[in-house]
C-alpha cells in the first residue's frame, strides 16, 4: 500500500506540491485565529527564596 502511494506521488507531483502548499497557507491561516492561551508561556520560571541569617547581626 505503501508503495503505491509514493509511485502515485511521484507520478502526480505538481499535485502533491500544490496540496502541501494549500495546508501550509490553511494552517497559518488557522494559527491566526487561535486564542492566546493555546501557545505556552516561554519565560523562564522563577523561584525567589527569602531566609535568615543567623550570628549576622
């Protein structure tokens, strides 16, 4: 099965290129009208640590 499929791929090649074109201009299209809260957050985590220093007046 797999073998006919890239023999068809090969044979039809104009066709496979404008397919892939198409889902990259429809997935950019798409990630436009996402909402925000679908990206992760890329800042580093922070962590503060507040202690005493005891003996250091």
């Amino acid at each position: 099965m797999i073998d006919s499929i890239i023999k068809w791929s090969l044979h039809n090649r104009l066709f496979v290129l404008v397919g892939a074109f198409g889902l990259i201009v429809w997935g950019g299209l798409e990630s436009r009208e996402m909402p925000v809260d679908v990206f992760p957050d890329l800042t580093a985590p922070t962590v503060t640590v507040i202690t005493e220093a005891h003996g250091m007046a």
